[in-house]
C-alpha cells in the first residue's frame, strides 16, 4: 500500500513538473556574456564554475570570506580596487552612461542642465563613484542592481539613472521593457574596463584566467560570443603569456585550492547582456 501511494505522489510531481514547464513556470537558465565566458574558461582549465549570486554592496565580504572566489561580473577596473583585490587583464570596455525617459530628451540633453535633476545609481557600482566625481546633490543608491536603477526611471520616480554603457545599450532599444528609455546622446560621464578579480595576492588564479582568455581570444571563440552578445565591439586584446613557472607557491596557493575543490565560484548580479536569466 506504502509503495503504491510512494509511486503515485512521484506521478503527481512529474506531471506537476511538465504542466509548470509548458506553463512557462520552468526554472530559468542564468545565461549571459560573463557567465558563458566563465564556464568556457572553466573548461579550458579543467574545473567546474558554480555561480552564486550576491549583493553588489557587499561583493568584497563574499570574495575575502571566500564564499566565492572571483568577482566575475561587469567589474570596473580601478585604482582602489587594484589595492584590494588581485585583477586579471581587461577584457571588455564600458562607459558609465545617464539614462533618461525619452520624454525627457529636450529637458536633459547635456551634463549643465542635469545637474539638478534626481539621480539614482547602483550602491558599490561606478555608477556610484560618477554620481560623487561630478558632485551631483540629488542621488540615490538603489538596493538592487542595475536594472533597477532604469525601472526607478521608468516608472518615473528619479529622472536619471547612472549605468553601464553596455547594459544601457541592451535595454534601451526596441523591443524590450525598457524601450521608452534612452542614453543621452554624447554624453559620456567616463570610460573604463571590466576585470575579473580574485582575492589579493591570488596571483596563480589570474594567471590561468588570464592565460585561457588569451588562448580564447586566439581560437577566435572569445570574438564568436562576443559577436553573440552584440559586444563584439567592446573587446579588449587579452594577449597574455603564463608566467605560472615563475611563481612562488604562496602566490599559487590560491589556484591549489581550487584544483583541490574541482571548481570556483563566481559572483554575479543580474543585468544583460552580462548575465540574466531566460
């Protein structure tokens, strides 16, 4: 009798699983620029990539306490940042960009006549450090990530959001939730570079990312995701030569630890075209 009712609820949860799954219900797969490229690097390196997702604020907590073991995810490269934590070789240029509703495009269309207007930004992002470089007094820090930051715009509760170029550029066309918003034109608040950062004095692990980007970029499959993503454009030369052999093993320790655990986990927030579920 146990066996019978035991096989009956298995039924019930199969069939569940297939009416959620046709009913659109079906988990969602973490798909994205940075997420592919690291399961690609991971390959060529012969371990595995776990993803973990994290609070933006906090990233530095998560990488030192070794709930993951790089930042892998539209990561500015930066001076302060350098002095922190151990960053691979750029591979992708961005811009921080000011997103407006394209109601607004004649009221904000220069950095003079934005200086007044309501701000938000990602807390811990280089949105962040634009909002503070030009003094603007009315800015935010919103909770989420990104995207959240254009949703405040909007739906009309801040007039301006400070983002990346490369998630700007995504979001802001036809076709997609956010196609009443739009970069203002010749606008562009600085320029920059994504890393990938491992804990400080993780040299090993950057040097085998590194050495498998280059290798990546060689076989032309770094320009093919690109080409993907439509970032093809964006691409940095990540020409790198090993320098393993010469290390010390306190500054390979780092990359033993993750052989001996068979995978590095990465630390991500949602935004596309860098990493999003679909």
């Amino acid at each position: 009798m146990k066996k019978k009712i035991i096989v009956a609820l298995l039924l019930c949860v199969m069939v569940l699983g297939t009416v959620l799954a046709f009913a659109g219900c079906a988990p969602k797969k973490l798909v994205g620029f940075d997420i592919e490229l690291a399961e690609m690097v991971a390959q060529e390196l012969g371990v595995e990539v776990k993803f973990q997702f994290i609070d933006w604020d906090t990233k530095e907590i998560e990488l030192n306490g070794k709930n993951i073991d790089l930042i892998w995810n539209g990561f500015t490269i930066n001076a302060d940042r350098q002095e922190q934590m151990q960053i691979g070789t750029p591979y992708m240029n961005n811009k921080q960009v000011a997103v407006i509703r394209k109601a607004d495009k004649d009221k904000y269309n220069s950095l003079e006549n934005i200086m007044n207007a309501a701000f938000v930004f990602e807390g811990g992002s280089t949105g962040e450090t634009a909002a503070k470089l030009y003094e603007f007094k009315n800015a935010t820090a919103v909770t989420g990530g990104q995207i959240d930051a254009m949703t405040e715009i909007k739906a009309g509760t801040s007039d301006i959001a400070i983002v990346d170029s490369v998630l700007a550029n995504y979001y802001c066309q036809e076709g997609t939730s956010y196609s009443n918003l739009m970069i203002i034109p010749n606008l562009v608040l600085f320029e920059e570079k994504y890393g990938i950062a491992a804990r400080k004095g993780d040299v090993g692990t950057i040097d085998k990312i590194n050495t498998s980007l280059a290798k990546l970029q060689e076989n032309g499959e770094l320009k093919k995701l690109a080409e993907k993503y439509e970032l093809a454009g964006e691409l940095c030369d990540v020409s790198y030569e090993s320098k393993w052999d010469s290390l010390s093993d306190e500054e390979k320790a780092g990359w033993n630890y993750i052989q001996e655990k068979g995978n590095f986990i990465v630390g991500y927030t949602l935004y596309a075209p860098i990493a999003f579920k679909e």
